[in-house]
C-alpha cells in the first residue's frame, strides 16, 4: 500500500494550550506507512497503530476500521500484490 501525505491535528483544551495529538485513523494508517516505507498488511497497519497508540480508542474492531479506510480511500491507497511486495523487499 502506497500514500500520499497528511499531518497530524492537535486537540486543546478549553484555555487554548495544546494537550495532546489526536490522530484520525486515517493519518495513523499514513503515519505509520511512512515510517515503514515499504507496503504492509492492514492488520500489521492495525498492530502498530495500537503500539504506539496514535488511536486513544481502538473501538472494537479497529483492522476493520483500518481496513475500511484504506479501501474507501483509493486516491491516497493502492493494494500491492505480495510478488510486489517481495520485489520492493529485495530491491532494498
């Protein structure tokens, strides 16, 4: 799966400071393949999204959300076959 890049929004509070990012699953699944820099599987996408908890709620199915996201964005996703993948790997 190959992107195209966002960034991420910040949530404050009342008094105008920044709190915390809060990232939307979309940027989490952009974030996390432009760190990887090579195609990835929607559940390992899904795996380090909860790692390094960019999603402060995972909901109950969240490789489905992750999934979902990347199918109904196919302006910002492709789906690589795994020959693709394996060639990308050894061309590295």
């Amino acid at each position: 799966l190959w992107i195209s890049s966002r960034s991420r929004k910040a949530s404050s509070n009342n008094r105008g400071k920044i709190k915390y990012f809060v990232m939307k699953w979309i940027e989490a699944i952009i974030e996390v393949l432009k760190e990887a820099g090579s195609p990835m599987h929607y559940k390992d996408i899904t795996q380090k999204i909860l790692e390094r908890k960019y999603r402060p709620d995972s909901g109950a199915t969240p490789a489905m959300t992750v999934s979902n996201n990347l199918t109904t964005n196919p302006d910002l996703f492709r789906k690589v076959k795994k020959v693709e993948m394996e060639e990308e790997k050894t061309a590295q």
